[in-house]
C-alpha cells in the first residue's frame, strides 16, 4: 500500500494546497455527543437519508420543514400510536414525497428506533457506545434491523448523524486500488469492507484524523477533481 503521506500530498495537489484541502473535510465528528441526540431526531434523519436516496438532496432538503409535520415531529412513541388511515393518507399528502415504500419505512423504523432506545436508554446512546473501529459491523446491525437502512444509505445516515464514518464512495474505491489494496470496483462484499475498515483503522492510528476526514482526503485524490467552492457546496447540503 502506498503511504497516506502521499495520498494526502496528491489530494493537497489537486485542491490548491493542504491548508485549502483542510477548509474541505468538514465538521470533526464527536461520537460521544450522539449520547444527548434525541430519538426524534435520529428518527427524521433516518428519514431524511431514505427520502433523500436515489432523489434529488436539494428538493428534500426544501420540502423538509412539511416532513417533520407530515410526520408529527418525528416521535417515535407518537407515531407508533397512529392508525392506519393515518399512514395510508401520507401516501396521498403533498406536503411530502410520496412514496408508499419509503413512508412505511418510516414507521418501520420507528419500531426499530423505539425498540433500541428501550434497551440502550436512547438510540442516540446506542450509536455513541458502538466501536468507532467498526463501523462495518454498525451498518451491517442497521441494515438487519432497521428498513432501508442498507449500502450507502446508512452510511450517508451515520455521517449526517454526527458518527465518524467513511464512505465508500466511487473515488474513495479507486483511490484505495490505486494505492494499491485488492478490493472490487464497488467494495461491497464483507471481505473487501473489512480491508477498507482495517486500513482506515490503520490510518486513522497513524495521523488521529478522524475516519471520515481520511475518507474525503482519499476522495479528493482521485476521480472527478471537482473544485474547492463546488466541494464547499456538498458539505453543506
């Protein structure tokens, strides 16, 4: 594998510098602060990533105010005692996306949010106890547990929520084959999400940058070299 030294150095390079290639990796992520995050909102952000899958972000983003009262402020406890009508009727609401799949997702995850929350004292307190090395294993609990919660979609819901995550984004992929580690185009297969965990777990030991700063700089060094202000524009989405 080649060093990640040189990895960030070819990232700087494309950016403009490594003091404009830091301005680029977005909020340091605290996962001990989830302990304090509502269910409510890590219900809506659940939500929010699940609507916002295979759509355009800036339209859900718009429209996300009339979620939050389409859907009674995300609570859990509240919607879990809603009846049917009221589910079949968001179906039809034009105040959202209507998408019958993704709505009942909703309440899926409601049960899912509720049911953790019971157990661990808050879903947020959940998240915050998880290893920050294995995140491979968070996702893979998500995606057995919770509705639509799989491949991209939790990881995006992570790195919204606040968790230090990585994405296995198409440039993170060609950047890690370039430097030289055996993974498939998509990296999708336990074996290859493994060495991706095992070398950011390495990486992250070696600098103490967080995962998902070592994810944007792998990001950065390779692919569609997008400029610094049209980067600036994706973190703040």
């Amino acid at each position: 594998m080649h060093s990640f030294s040189s990895i960030r150095a070819q990232a700087a390079r494309r950016k403009g510098g490594d003091d404009v290639l830091m301005t680029l990796l977005g909020p340091t992520p605290d996962n001990a602060a989830l302990a304090t995050m509502p269910d409510d909102r890590v219900l809506s952000t659940m939500a929010n990533r699940i609507f916002a899958a295979g759509f355009v972000w800036s339209v859900i983003e718009r429209k996300w105010p009339d979620f939050e009262e389409a859907f009674l402020g995300f609570e859990p406890k509240r919607l879990l005692f809603q009846p049917d009508d009221f589910w079949h009727d968001l179906a039809s609401d034009t105040r959202i996306v209507r998408h019958p799949q993704k709505i009942r997702a909703v309440l899926e995850n409601a049960r899912f949010v509720q049911s953790v929350s019971g157990e661990h004292g808050g879903f947020g307190r959940f998240l915050a106890q998880w290893p920050a090395d294995d995140q491979v294993g968070l996702l893979a609990y998500l995606g057995k547990h919770g509705a639509r919660l799989g491949g991209n979609t939790g990881q995006y819901l992570l790195r919204w929520l606040g968790w230090d995550t990585f994405i296995v984004s198409t440039d993170m992929i060609a950047a890690l084959r370039d430097a030289g580690m055996d993974i498939g185009d998509t990296a999708t297969s336990k074996r290859d999400l493994a060495k991706v965990q095992a070398q950011l777990n390495a990486w992250h030991d070696e600098t103490n940058l967080p995962r998902a700063h070592i994810s944007r700089i792998l990001a950065m060094s390779a692919g569609i070299n997008n400029t610094p202000d049209e980067i600036r524009s994706y973190l703040d989405e």
